[in-house]
C-alpha cells in the first residue's frame, strides 16, 4: 500500500511526478550551444594566435569585414533586383555593377546576374571576362521562344550569358554594336526579366542614359534596391541629383529614400567639392558610401576581382553590405 504524504488538507490526494517524454525539437535544440568564442584570424593577432601564446579577440577593422560578410550572406526571401543609375556617361554605373557582382559572387556564390539594361550600346559585355560566345540580349530576345512554359534550362541560358569564372556571376551584355538593332521597349525587359528570375536570385541591372526610355523605366519599376553612382565632379553629381528629382516627380520617392549613394574617387582629391556633394546626397538616400581610386578599374581593361587591391575589395565589400541591408 503506497503511503500518501500529510498535505494538510484533508481531500488532498498525491500523484508522483512524471517527466514528459523528449521531442525531436528537443533533440535538435542540443545544437544550439554557446559559440565558441572568436579568435583573430588576420593582421598582427592572427600571428600572435598561431605561436600559441594568447588567443586574441578579432581586432575592429576583422569585427566589420565579419560583419559585412553576413549581411551580404543573409537571406533575402526571395528574387531582388538591384538597379544602378546616373544619366551622364562615366559615372561609374559599369564598374559598380561587375563590383557589386563580383563581391556578392564571391562572398554569398552563385546565382548572381549583372544585366546591361542600355537601350542601345552598352560596355558591361566589355569591361567583363570574355566567355566561349559572344553573344547579347538581342541574341537571347530573338530566341525568348526556348524559354516560353516549362520550356528552357540553365544549360541553355548558358548560351547567352557569359560566365565570370572567379567572379561566381554571369553576365548578360547589351547590344554591343552602335548601329544594330531597335530600342528596347518596357515588354522586352519584362520579357528577359521573367526568363533570367528563374535561374538567380540576384540581379544587378546597369541602366543607360535616358531617363525617358522604355526600357529605362521598366527597369525601375522593378527594382528593390537603388544605386546611384558618381564621379566625385560636380556635373555628375549634378546629373545625378536632377535623376532623383525626377524620380521624386514620378511618384518613387521611397525608391529615393532608400538608395544607396556610390561616389568614386579620383587619383587626386584636389579641386573636388567632396563635402557639399556628401551632405546633398545623404540628406536624399539612405547611405553615402566612397569609391576608393583603383588603377585597374581606370585602365577600362576588363576587371579581375583576385587583381583589385585589398583596400577596394574592402570598401565595395562595405558597399555591398549596405546594399543588401535594404534588401
């Protein structure tokens, strides 16, 4: 006969403890231990660490890489488009776009797409690595008929965009040829956007230079994150800012708040007005970033990430991460 302990009160009865049985949930949450904590692993406390002397925290400038590597990492739910823009020529709207793709090629993998979006002849296909093919958007509009339906597979996309190799991205060129071909009208981008959002989940697109093109304006109408370049000059600051006042007009001004400023720097700082174009412009979108000078990228030869200096690796690294942050 089970002894039932005293309680007190009379009409008390007493039942053992019993302990739920485990769930799956509880299996998988033994994982989710205490991360180990982080140890150097550049610059003077990398070294340091390996002689087996101290373990030495990262240092400032290794926490931020860190951090700009898991923000371009993150998941974004889904296709985004990431649209740069500058009406006037040498702005630098190309080298931000194989830039921008290169980074998030090689920090976050494939499925990554820089698309020359110019109504007529472009340099993307230019500045880029040359691939087994040559051929362009007018090529792959031509043929849009291989991809209708079900029908089309990433081999056959192949054929069309150029891959970067180290870069982890490809890239679809426009018309390279000034004379060839109609301009592109607002259905032929809808047409090649559909096709290419099957096959990646990020798509760079690099505009023209006329605000009131077709196609110009489709790519706008579907872009999740803006990017507006310059050269550190006035007149392409100037051309830059009457953009955002058109698009302002137009009814996109979240589209403007939400930007992302990329000024490029020349060789020199002398006689630029770097301050006054900083403030007019972070008072207009949401970060205003610098484009270090590289002379690989000034060579107008096409742009290999493994050649670009560590110092621009890092500052479009940092680029990057503000670009994905509005994503």
């Amino acid at each position: 006969m089970t002894r039932v302990p005293d309680t007190g009160y009379p009409d008390a009865t007493w039942e053992p403890e019993t302990t739920a049985a485990p769930t799956a949930e509880d299996f998988a949450r033994r994982r989710q231990v205490r991360p180990a904590d982080p140890v150097a692993t550049m610059g003077v406390r990398a070294v340091v660490n390996k002689m087996g002397l101290l373990r030495l925290a990262p240092g400032r400038h290794e926490q931020e890489l860190k951090r700009d590597i898991e923000m371009v990492r993150r998941n974004f739910g889904g296709l985004r488009q990431v649209t740069v823009v500058n009406p006037k020529g040498g702005a630098g709207k190309t080298v931000a776009i194989l830039l921008l793709a290169m980074t998030f090629g090689q920090k976050r993998g494939g499925y990554v797409l820089a698309w020359d979006n110019n109504e007529t002849q472009g340099t993307l296909g230019m500045r880029a690595q040359q691939d087994f093919h040559s051929r362009t958007v007018r090529d792959m509009l031509r043929d849009l008929g291989q991809f209708q339906g079900a029908h089309g597979r990433v081999g056959d996309l192949s054929q069309y965009v150029r891959s970067q190799g180290e870069g982890m991205f490809d890239v679809l060129a426009s018309d390279e040829s000034a004379t060839g071909g109609e301009m592109l009208t607002a259905a032929a981008f809808a047409e090649i956007r559909e096709v290419v959002s099957r096959f990646y989940k990020l798509i760079f697109v690099d505009t023209g230079n006329n605000v009131r093109a077709q196609n110009w304006q489709a790519s706008m109408d579907a872009t999740d994150q803006l990017v507006v370049t310059m050269s550190a000059r006035n007149d392409s600051a100037e051309t830059a800012a009457r953009m955002l006042d058109h698009l302002e007009q137009s009814g996109r001004q979240r589209l403007v708040r939400q930007a992302v400023t990329v000024v490029s720097m020349p060789p020199s700082r002398k006689e630029i007005d770097l301050p006054a174009i900083q403030e007019h412009f972070a008072a207009r979108t949401r970060a205003v970033l610098l484009a270090p000078y590289e002379r690989l990228i000034d060579s107008g030869e096409p742009i290999r990430y493994g050649g670009l200096s560590s110092a621009t690796r890092d500052a479009w690294l940092k680029i990057a991460a503000a670009v994905a942050e509005g994503l």
